[in-house]
C-alpha cells in the first residue's frame, strides 16, 4: 500500500510517498528533499500530531472566549480528550496572550496557551453576554 503526504515542515510542502507493507510498516519514503520529511511522514504513519487551535471561556471578560491553542503538536488520538477538557475550562479575565492555561497536556510536554488578549469587563458578564461584546485585542 502506498501512502500519500505533503509534508508540512516548511514552504516546500514536498509530496512524499510512503510504501508501506501489509503489517502497516514502513519500506520506503520518497518525495522529501531533506531528512525532517522521512521523520514527519514516519510521525505521520506511526502517531501524527497536530497543534490545536481552539477557544476557552472567558468570566468578566469584554470577550466571552479566549482563543487558545497548544504551543506544540500533541498525538491526534489526544484531541478529543483536549477538547473534553477545554469545555470545562473557564478563566477569569483578563488574560494575556502568551498565559499558559494548561502545563504538560497529557504528559505530552505540550501546553495550552493563550493567543488572545482579553481585557477585564466595566460590565457583568449577564450584560455583555446581551449585548454580545467583544473588544480585545491581540
Ligand atoms: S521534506 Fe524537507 S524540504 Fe521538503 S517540505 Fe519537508 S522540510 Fe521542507
């Protein structure tokens, strides 16, 4: 069987091909022009990884969400429980871009950090929920 993947390491985005035998292993790699496209298609086959972006919510913030995202690629098989954990999580505002939400996702090394400022609120959250506010910045 062969596999296809671009390989996401830089701009080049080569186009590899990956023959694989019945047993799912790796025979060959091609297409990759340096050796960190063999390592991402052999992370890609064995146990691919991606950075998560997504979003937190916010108490007493002039945003009701944060957005987040993991500052390193965690196993794809870890995002369903990521995103359990995510709708669990609420921070008081404000928040920082660059706070750390969440150290060591899973022991992964991988934490969840922030990539939006949200400044602290003059009104309740009732209120800007109503009026649907939303004035951060980056
Ligand atoms: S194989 Fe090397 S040159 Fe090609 S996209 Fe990946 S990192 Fe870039």
């Amino acid at each position: 069987m062969t596999k296809k993947i671009v390989c996401v390491q830089c701009p080049l985005g080569c186009k590899m091909k990956v023959d694989l035998d019945e047993s799912g292993y790796i025979k060959a790699i091609f297409g990759n022009k340096c050796p960190r496209g063999a390592e991402y298609a052999k992370d890609e086959i064995k146990d691919p990884k991606r950075i998560v972006p997504t979003s937190i919510k916010v108490l007493y913030g002039e945003c009701m969400l944060a957005s987040v995202k993991t500052d390193k690629p965690i196993p794809k098989r870890l995002i369903p429980e990521l995103m359990k954990l995510v709708r669990k999580i609420e921070v008081e505002a404000p928040v920082k871009s660059g706070d750390v939400v969440v150290r060591d996702l899973f022991g992964t090394g991988a934490n969840l950090v922030v990539t939006r400022t949200v400044k602290r609120s003059a009104n309740s959250y009732s209120e800007n929920r109503k009026r649907n506010i939303c004035k951060s910045s980056a």
